[in-house]
C-alpha cells in the first residue's frame, strides 16, 4: 500500500495484514482522490474507521491542513502512529474510540469538517448511523463532503442535507460522494 500522490508519493505505508481492516486499495484510492481533489488543499479531514490511515495520510499529502484519524483498535491507532511518523508528518490527531462516542466528542469540541472519509465493517450499520449523528450534530460544513464506501448501496442512505455527487462500484465495493448542500 502506497501513497500515491502528494507530497509523500511513493511511501510505502504499514497495516495492509491488519486484522478487521479492509485497506482501499491504490487504483481505488487514486480514482477516489481524483474525485475529490477540488475539496482537499487546506481542508480538515476525518478518517473514521480508519484501519492503517491510508485516506486521511493520502489527503495531508495532497495538502489537507490537519486530519483526524479514528479507530477503537488499539493496534490500527499504533500503526496509524508509525505511518505518519515514518513520512514525518505533523498536522494529525489519533483517536481511539468507537465511532459514535467520538462524534459526540467532535460536537462537544465545536470541530467541523471539510471532508470525512467513511469506510466501515462492511455488513454492519455503520455508515447510516454514521451520517445521521454528522447531520445531527452539523460535523460537516457547509459544501463539505463525504465519502462513502461500503459493499452494498442501500447501506449508504443519504439523509436530505446531502447531495449525491458521485457513486462508482469497484468490483465488490461501492464508493459514493455526498456534499453538504
């Protein structure tokens, strides 16, 4: 697993054997970015469930301001640790705690984001009640958007704040982008 451009293009990045993660992998990753890239320069960036980092590393790369990197696994938040250390990066905060409580804590803290990268367990719930505690708490601003991926469409259900601006099947996964609107 590589991080394709930016800055630290070429690096190779740690986690790809982890287990309960499900690394993007690298042509998914480089379409994904080339759908966003309009949205990255200076943004601040949550990777949820974010396995080894490899979306929120990806988007400092390409020049996000600060990304938030979430996941309850102690391990996954270690080589989150690794990676960026690896690549010398700075502007980054790990947080171990499930997904839910850690949205409670971003609405406590006031901390909106430009873009978050939603990538669940797949056959689980995740991403709708996911996206109903964002458009409760208003974690997204204004024009700000997020990305989606899951195995099926119907686990991602788009409240009616959002708008659908993409959705693209990659084999097995389905990738869809929501902006604020």
């Amino acid at each position: 697993m590589k991080i394709i451009s930016g800055k630290y293009k070429g690096r190779v990045l740690d986690g790809f054997e982890l287990k309960g993660t499900r690394p993007t992998m690298d042509r998914v990753k480089e379409s994904l970015f080339a759908m966003i890239q309009n949205h990255i320069f200076d943004s601040i960036v949550l990777d949820l469930f974010s396995g080894s980092g490899n979306l929120g590393i990806e988007a400092l790369s390409e020049g996000a301001k600060f990304s938030y990197f979430v996941d309850r696994n102690k391990k996954a938040c270690q080589t989150i640790k690794n990676n960026l250390e690896k690549i010398g990066e700075s502007n980054y905060k790990i947080i171990g705690m499930d997904y839910l409580k850690v949205l409670d804590y971003f609405y406590n803290e006031k901390i909106k984001f430009d873009i978050i990268f939603l990538d669940p367990p797949y056959n689980t719930d995740y991403v709708k009640k996911s996206l109903e505690k964002i458009e409760q708490y208003n974690l997204l601003k204004d024009k700000g958007i997020i990305v989606c991926e899951s195995n099926s469409l119907d686990k991602i259900t788009s409240q009616d704040c959002y708008q659908l601006k993409k959705e693209k099947k990659y084999g097995d996964k389905f990738i869809v982008l929501l902006e604020k609107i």
